[in-house]
C-alpha cells in the first residue's frame, strides 16, 4: 500500500492511502500530485500539500464565496436603480481547482475574474478533478487570466465588489499573498464598502498566520474580522477565514434576512447556511486573542 505523506507542520504528520495516482507532474511553479483515497475521493497536492479532496472541498469553498456575497448584495441595501441593477464583480485570487469559482457563480448577479499564476492548475483540474469546477470555467460570466495575484490588484484599473484569496499557504508562490503590500493592493481595487477574503490557514498550528493577516488588516479597513468552518483534511480543527471591509454593517445580519437571500436565488450549499452565516464569526477565545479584532 502506498501512502501520501503530508508534513507541513514541526512534529505532525498527515498521510492519507495513494488507492490510485491519476497524475503527477512538474509546473514551473510547483510539483503536482492529483490521486485517489478511499475516504476523501481525489485529492489534490501541490508542493507536497494537501489542497483539496473531493470529500470536503464544499466546506472550504461555500465559506470563501457564500458570506460575502450575500452581505455584499445590494438590491436589499438603499441604493440608486442603477446600483440595483449592477452585477457584482468578484475577483479571485488563486482558487486554479475552480471551486471557488463554481460556488461564486451560483450567484446569478455575480460575475468573476479568475486570476491564477498557474496554468497547469487549471488544465489539471478541469481534466482529472471535473466535479470542482462543475463547468464554471465555461461560464461567460467567468474570466480566466494567468498572471502574478500580487502584481494584477497592484496595477488592474478595474474594481471589485468582492476579492477572495483562494491561495495555499505562505510557502512557496503563495508567500506573498499574506503580505500587507498585497493586501494594500487588494484594498486600492476593492469598491467602496467592499470586502477582501482570505484563507489563513487552521489557528492551532498556523496562529501566525491569522495574527499577521489581523494586523494588516486593522491598518487598512475599519471592520477587520475572521469567521471559522471545520474542514477535515486540514489537519488541526478550525480553518481560519479573514474577513475585511470598511462597512462594518455587513455582517450584522439576521439569519432571517439571509435566508431571505439563499431562497430568492435558489443557492443549494452542503455546509453553508444561514445560520451558519452568523455562528461563523463566533470566534473560540484562543483565536480571538490571535486576532486582537
């Protein structure tokens, strides 16, 4: 039996059964390992980590779109008939599996930018992990461009509604996606009362990652927060999502006025609710004290 070894954090190791490996190939950005589990389906690794599986990818990829597209709604919001009618503009940041992208155009007034530095990531992805993207790619609402993250919210002169970080860990082409500079320039290209999404990894193991995140984000937004979701294949309990705008009203919403939302468009989630919409950002102590938010 061949296993998969997973050790990204000092003294714990993650490994899963390798029942079969659909591909392995080497990007000029990172090594690629896409193969089966008996429990989690297929599995994608980058660098040697763990990524994404089929098994609970949709944990991971409702909270990244879902919350804040529904805080950022405008038809239910004061606003001209024209601001009604605009679609949302969502960029991603990373997210090459397409399942972000999938879950963001659920949204029938959303539209997004996909800017991945990877190619390979999404011709793999698309090839041997079809059920991520569920066609997403093929969507005229979705564009596709291959380039830096870090250099496209640097120069783009186009504004978002939402940026979510769909990125891997700080190691590798991610590192960068943690820094202030980048987040400084997610900030210039967001929309006023926007909000910026991050990963930042699982508390437990990963505490710096959500404390640096924290203190950039209380330099450049009036209402920095983070909200948490369970996903299993991330060693370590809670997964850590950072949440920044400068309207602090957004997510102040009742369960009622988001349900309100999911009907209206018919979202179909597995994890995400709206229930969960609020719980989400009931933070345990320890990672509130990580967060100083």
């Amino acid at each position: 039996m061949e296993w998969f070894h997973e050790t990204l954090h000092d003294g714990i190791r993650q490994s899963l059964t390798i029942d079969a490996l659909i591909h392995r190939e080497q990007t000029k950005h990172q090594d690629i390992v896409i193969f089966e589990n008996r429990l989690f389906g297929r599995v994608l690794a980058l660098d040697g980590v763990i990524q994404m599986t089929e098994g609970d990818e949709y944990v991971y990829h409702e909270m990244l779109a879902h919350p804040a597209i529904l805080a950022r709604k405008v038809a239910d919001r004061p606003s001209s008939p024209e601001e009604v009618e605009r679609e949302l503009n969502v960029l991603i940041i990373g997210g090459g599996d397409g399942g972000c992208l999938r879950e963001v155009l659920k949204h029938p007034d959303a539209r997004a930018t996909m800017v991945e530095i990877d190619l390979g990531v999404v011709k793999l992805s698309r090839q041997y992990l079809p059920n991520h993207s569920a066609g997403a790619f093929d969507d005229p609402r979705a564009n596709l461009v291959i380039a830096d993250g870090a250099k496209f919210v640097a120069e783009t002169v186009d504004l978002f509604d939402i940026i979510i970080v769909d990125s891997t860990d700080p190691i590798g082409p991610g590192a960068v996606l943690f820094s202030e500079k980048f987040y400084t320039g997610c900030k210039r290209c967001l929309r006023k009362g926007g909000i910026l999404i991050t990963q930042n990894g699982v508390p437990a193991l990963q505490g710096e990652e959500v404390t640096s995140s924290a203190a950039a984000f209380r330099k450049l937004f009036a209402d920095p927060a983070f909200f948490v979701a369970p996903v299993p294949t991330y060693n370590g309990g809670f997964m850590a999502f950072g949440w920044a705008t400068d309207d602090s009203t957004l997510r102040q919403r009742s369960s009622a006025s988001v349900q309100q939302q999911i009907n209206a468009i018919g979202l179909q989630t597995r994890y995400f609710n709206a229930e969960i919409f609020a719980g989400a950002f009931a933070l345990p102590t320890f990672i509130r004290d990580l967060t100083d938010c």
